[in-house]
C-alpha cells in the first residue's frame, strides 16, 4: 500500500498533505527531528544538526527574545544607562531621572553602535579602550557604613544587569566595578570566559574576598546578564547548583546557571563604603582591565532581584530562530538516545556526556553536560599494593599512584565536551573514588571555662573532627555542672575558632543542640544523652560550654558510626599514568596512600551511556563502551545521585548475567525495566509487587533476537523495536500462557516495506495510533498498530 494509512475501522484513507515551516539550518547535511512534550498541551519539535538545536512549536519556529529598556515594572532601581547616547560630548544619562550621569572616556557619538536588536545607536562599542564612570556616591555602596569610614558590619542586597557583545569565548576583562586599586568594594570580571562576582571586605586583614565563578564559558555573541546578592553569604555548599542558596545567583540569557564558590574570604564581615568611583567597562581608578566587546543596557538595584523578575525584562521577539550549541556531529545524531522528565530532556551517546536540554521558557534553552559528582564507579581495588594518594583533602590535588599505572593520556579520538574539536580519549574529567579509615570515633573532655572567656582546646571547647555526610553521632554529658553546652558545626573545613562573644557566629560556626542543665539554684544538674545525622555535607564538629555558676566541669562523650569516609575527586588533567591532577569534589578525609579506590565508570576513556529512561521514579542508564551490559540507577527521586550502597532507595549497579557480553541498545520502563540488547531480550525487576532495591533486583532474558542500535518507542501497552539490522521490527508484550515477555515479528507479511534498514521511529498516539518510520533510502513506512483490536497493518509513503 502506498500513500495510504490503514485505519482501525477498515479500509484506508489518503495520507496528509505537507505544510511548509521552515527551512532546516544547513539543507546539504543530515538532520533529526525530535520531540519534546511538556504536556499534552505543550509541545515542542526540536531540529538537530551538525552542533546545534532548534525548535518550533505551534506549526511555526521559536523566535529569540529581545531585552527590555523598560524598567518602570520593577522597584528599588539605583541607576540604569541605557547606553543610547549618540552626541558629541562624553555625557551617559541616567535614565532613572539622570541621578547618576556618567562620563564616558570618549565622545558617545565614536563609541555608539548597534544593539542586539540592530538598532542603530543603541549600544556602546569599547573595543577594549573605553569606559564610562560615576562619581563615588552612597547609592552604589550596598552595606551599612558610612562613607569612607570602614565601619559596615552588615552587606545589603543589591543586583547588576546589562547587555555585553563577547567578541570571542575566552574573554578576560572588568565590566563593572565599585572601587579601585586600593580600595574595592565589588566587581563583575569576565575571567577565561566565564562570569565571576566578587566581594571585599577592605576593612579586615588581608582584603578577604567571596567570589563565585559560573563554570561554563560563555560563547561568542549578545548576552543578558544579572548577578544578584541577598546581602547574606552563606555557604552550603562548594557549588552553587540552580535553586542553592549561597547569597549570590549568576544569570545568563534569564536563566540562573551553575558557579562555584571559587573563593572565600576568611574573616570576611561586610563591604566597605568607600570613596571610590564606579566604573563600568573598566577597572575603577586605574581603568586597566577594559571590555573589549560592546555594552547596553546597564541597571543596578538596591535589592535581589526574583527569578520572575528577571524574567519580565524580556521584549518583543525577533526574526532570528533561537539555536543553541550542541556537540553532536551529524554523523552521530541517528545514535542519540532520549528520555523526558518534565522540563528536561536527557540526551545519551556512548561518545559524549550525558546531556540535560533544559527549557526554561518559550525562547530560553539550554544544554549542559549532567555533571553527576556522585558515582557511579567501577568495582573498589582490593589489592593492598595498589595505592592512590592526594596531595591535600580540598581544592586542587595531584594523585600519585604507586604499585600501579591507572592513568591514561590516551590517543584514541574523542570530542570535547563543547564538540568544536577533536580531542584523546584520555581520563580528563573521570571521577575516582578514595576511601580512608578513620581513627579516632569518640571524643572525650572535662571543659571548665566559659566559652566567652577564650578559645582553648580542652576547657573552652572540644574539637570532634569532621563528619562526613550520612555521619551518625551521639552526644552524652556527665558530672554535676550548672550551665549550657552547646553542640556546634562549621562548613568551612579549617575554620578558626572564632570570637568567643559571638560564640563562633563570626567566622561560621552554628549551633545543632544547645542544653542547659539548670542554674546554681537547681537541686542537681541534669545531664543528657542525644544523637544526630549529618544530613547536608562535610562539617566540622565541636562541643562548647559556658560555665554559669562557679568553676564547675561538665564531662564530655562524643561517638560518631563513621568507621570510613568515601572522598570524591574529578580528573582535570594527566601528566603521567601514575600521576594526575584533580579537583576536589568530596573533601579527603587524608592525604595518606589507600588501596580502597575505585574509577569512575563513565569517562572519555570508559565511554558513557549509551541509553536511558525512568523506571519507578530512578533515572536508569544503559551500557558504556568499558561496561556494554551494565544498569545504573539513581538514588529514588534524586536524578542527580549515583551514590551506590544497600539501603532500598539508594543508586545500584547491576550487570546482566549471559554467556555473550552484548551492549544494551535500549531500556524502556513499564511495569519492569525492559532490556534491549545486541544478542537478547531482557526484564529486570524487585520481587513481587515489590520496587526494584539494590538487594532484590532479579533478571531474566525472554529472548534471542537481539536489536539494533535504535530507540525502541512504548507504543501503548507493548514495546515496538527493530532487529538487529534495522529491517525487521518486533513486538515486546507479555503473553499470560507463557508467563514471560515474547517478541514477534510485526514485518513477516511486509518484510520489503523496511528492507535496507531503518534509522528512526516516531509513535503517533492520535487519532490513530501509528508508528511513523525513516528508511535509509528517506522513505516513510509507516505501521498502524492496535494490539486491543488486534490491528497491524504496513504503508509507505512516498514523495
């Protein structure tokens, strides 16, 4: 049958005719079509070619967003230059009732060029010699000191917006700055192409600073950007993911994006209102550092803007499709694998990182490696001889492996993460695992002096060592004492003592259990015994007392069930196969050699995923080069956490058990984790009518057919896939007479209709349920499918 769809009543009818959208980018190249379906009533098609994506939606392209000028919808504005001035005199307004002119280092009529709307004029060009700046006033200091006095004790929120044209990916240069050579109260520096915040407290010794990095650089082009800062540093963690709080959120094209905490200040207490300029474009005073790229657009604000403010400073569209860039050659894009949750769609190649496509708006995309920091790995070294040691327990280590050689260079090609060009396959950006015994459990101490009074080991305060995340401890008191203790902890691993009056507060210790036993008056001091997690992430861990009556002494007993601690480094670089260079992403708990250490089982040089799905509420992985027959599966309803052990909701890994070692080309979750392989068909599953756990997973192979390296599609209550050799498709269904999965074939009556092979499938859900096909040739069998009716039945269409 030809141009023709079968229906599920009978007879056929002529099949659609085509509607022109659009032209793809690049006509000479191959490109793939794919889905992404938010919901039933929000739906998208995106275009994928040679390193890059883009998308349509309601029969017609997305458009990128213009900026806004119009700022009258949003509050506590401080300044805005809209960068519009086009005159002979050096003069920038303030759009906000010229409060805060500017002056530029050149008449705006030689720096005054084209915005990202390509408006004439509408932008500043400083070609990496000109700047503008405004006089030193109390509007730009956001803290409560006075001016030029140093005797702020608190910051005040405050936000930064603007236009800026990158002219190439690797930009190092000042945007804005409040401050100078000697004085500085905050900066936004773009540094090796990516974003940086910085904050200093000029008052205290040595300048400390707080800064955040994003971590991905930035491509060439038209950016909005928007820092923020709540007023309030806190630190949670050493990377600010989307949604964390740190005091300080980075936002690119209305998007917040991943930054490390790349500095902390220690002693650090508040901005300085200093006598300085603000210079934009250009470090304050000195005026080194210069922008070499365009500015517009620059507004400040005496508050933390909201996400859904950001947001609103959006305009009218443009005629330009919005396009993000990919690292998939065209070569690779019939290869991808896919899965949705919600907003996200993960994308999986055995030749590239995982991927996220995220979308955070009509016009607003993004893709970005998944960057899992948890696992999973490859099984723990056993053999004692065998060791790995780390330099320090945080920040940048080198490795040094003795007995053994497990570093790779490598020489095989490869792609870079961004995909511009080729690379070796080597271990740069694998994970390893190195786990340390700890000695010392318990901790014990007679304190007699308040805390108040000063900061010494073993009267003031006992220092119980760090715990780790998941870390159990107990807290028990003894002796007659009439006072408060207090249980603290500190994020900040190395911490000093602190102030005794703050108790600490000041250089980041928080209370986790305070406990009074009662004062002079009381007829005996009551003691207690308590326990606690560490629920959140590596802290250190100390007990304090203030003495309130006399010279009593309260005992102290502190207990952790941390016999080991698990540290977690990615590889940044490889000098040897037994030396290499790393960042720490779990702090160490040594720096001595241990045989415990385990690689990363996705890597460049191990491969990754070849495919994925969601299998009762787990984001499960399929085969790599090194493991071609292994699953991983996240930690339930944490997609971003491999960390394996033997609790129920925890990570697992688990490796088919066959006589061949065939890769799995798709997984598919139903009511069990449906397997396709190279050489079979498999299910695996917890017990019955219990949820798949790292202790009760069970296997079993149903057949021998085998698939291809093709997206299988849950067409309704079966699983349509394509043989090995892409012509023949089979159904996966459960047959009740059986008790096990079979796989027929849907082609033995039509076994021409996909001869030469297939390289893409799309399930139709309505009005009729039908299986649209890419032959090689670019013909489109398509396969009617009702299996309640017991429908099936083969078409071309042919153009």
């Amino acid at each position: 049958m030809e141009n023709l769809i079968p229906i599920p009543q009978g007879g056929a009818q002529k099949r659609p005719g085509t509607k022109y959208v659009a032209e793809v980018k690049t006509s000479s190249l191959a490109t793939r079509i794919l889905p992404f379906e938010f919901s039933t009533s929000q739906s998208y098609i995106i275009e994928v070619g040679n390193q890059y994506m883009r998308f349509y939606t309601s029969g017609a392209p997305v458009f990128t967003t213009f900026g806004t000028e119009d700022l009258s919808g949003i509050g506590s504005i401080v300044a805005h230059w809209l960068c519009d001035d086009n005159a002979a005199n050096t003069t920038v307004l303030d759009d906000d009732g010229n409060t805060h002119d500017a002056t530029a280092s050149s008449n705006t009529s030689t720096i005054s060029v084209v915005d990202a709307e390509g408006v004439a004029n509408e932008a500043f060009d400083l070609n990496g010699s000109d700047y503008f700046t405004i006089a030193d006033h109390d509007d730009f200091s956001f803290n409560n000191g006075t001016d030029g006095l140093n005797d702020a004790t608190v910051d005040l929120p405050f936000s930064i917006a603007f236009w800026a044209y990158f002219e190439t990916a690797s930009e190092d240069a000042v945007l804005i700055q409040k401050g100078g050579s000697s004085d500085s109260e905050y900066t936004v520096n773009v540094t090796s192409g990516t974003l940086q915040l910085v904050l200093v407290d000029e008052n205290a010794g040595g300048d400390p600073s707080h800064k955040v990095t994003t971590t991905d650089v930035i491509v060439a082009g038209w950016h909005f950007v928007v820092v923020t800062y709540s007023g309030v540093w806190g630190i949670t963690a050493t990377v600010n993911d989307p949604g964390s709080e740190i005091g300080i959120k980075i936002y690119l094209d209305w998007r917040e994006v991943k930054a490390n905490i790349t500095g902390v200040g220690a002693g650090y207490v508040a901005m300085q209102n200093d006598q300085e300029e603000l210079a934009i474009g250009a470090g304050a005073v000195a005026h080194g550092s210069i922008w070499d790229g365009k500015i517009d657009n620059v507004a400040i604000f005496s508050k933390e803007l909201t996400a859904v403010e950001i947001t609103s400073l959006t305009g009218n569209d443009s005629t330009t499709p919005v396009e993000i860039v990919t690292p998939y050659l065209t070569a690779n894009l019939f290869e991808l694998k896919f899965e949705q949750s919600a907003d996200v769609l993960y994308i999986t190649h055995p030749d590239y990182e995982t991927k996220k496509l995220s979308r955070l708006g009509n016009s607003l995309w993004s893709m970005n490696a998944i960057g899992i920091e948890t696992g999973p790995f490859r099984t723990q070294n056993d053999d004692v001889i065998k060791t790995i040691a780390a330099s320090a327990t945080t920040g940048s280590v080198t490795l040094t492996a003795t007995g053994h050689a497990p570093f790779i260079s490598g020489a095989t090609a490869g792609h870079l993460p961004s995909g511009s060009v080729a690379t070796s396959k080597s271990q740069t950006g694998a994970l390893f695992r190195l786990v340390h015994p700890l000695d010392t459990l318990e901790y014990t101490a007679q304190l007699t002096a308040d805390i108040v009074a000063g900061q010494v080991e073993g009267t003031n305060l006992v220092s119980c060592g760090v715990l780790y995340k998941g870390a159990g401890w107990t807290f028990t008191t003894g002796e007659t004492w009439f006072g408060t203790v207090k249980v603290q902890r500190n994020y900040t691993i190395g911490a000093g003592a602190g102030d005794g009056g703050d108790e600490g507060a000041s250089a980041g210790w928080e209370t986790v259990l305070s406990y009074n036993s009662g004062s002079g008056a009381s007829s005996s001091a009551r003691n207690v015994t308590t326990s606690g997690t560490e629920e959140d992430a590596p802290a250190l861990y100390r007990v304090i007392y203030a003495d309130e009556v006399g010279d009593d002494t309260v005992g102290i007993y502190f207990t952790t069930d941390q016999t080991e601690h698990i540290g977690i480094v990615k590889i940044t670089a490889v000098a040897s196969t037994t030396s290499a260079t790393a960042t720490v992403l779990t702090t160490l708990a040594s720096t001595d050699a241990t045989h415990k250490w385990s690689e990363g089982a996705w890597s460049n040089y191990r491969g990754w995923p070849q495919t994925v799905t969601f299998f009762e509420d787990r984001l499960c992985f399929g085969g790599n080069t090194a493991q071609p027959d292994t699953i991983w599966a996240s930690v339930t309803s944490d997609y971003q956490n491999m960390t394996a052990g033997p609790d129920d909701d925890e990570a697992l890994v688990f490796t088919l058990s066959s006589r061949q070692v065939n890769v799995i080309e798709w997984i598919i979750g139903k009511d069990k984790l449906l397997i396709g392989t190279s050489g079979a068909e498999w299910t695996i599953a917890g017990g019955t009518d219990e949820p798949l756990t790292p202790s009760n997973a069970i296997a079993k192979q149903h057949s021998t057919y085998g698939s291809a390296n093709l997206q299988a599609t849950l067409a309704n209550e079966s699983v349509l896939f394509f043989q090995r050799g892409a012509a023949k498709m089979r159904e996966l269904a459960y047959n009740w007479e059986l008790d096990s999965y079979v796989a027929p074939d849907m082609t033995i009556l039509a076994n021409l209709v996909t001869l030469g092979g297939i390289v893409d499938i799309s399930f139709q859900k309505t009005p009729d349920s039908i299986l649209w096909c890419v032959r090689t040739d670019g013909e489109l069998p398509i396969f009617s499918y009702e299996r309640a009716e017991n429908i099936t039945a083969w078409s071309r269409m042919v153009t």
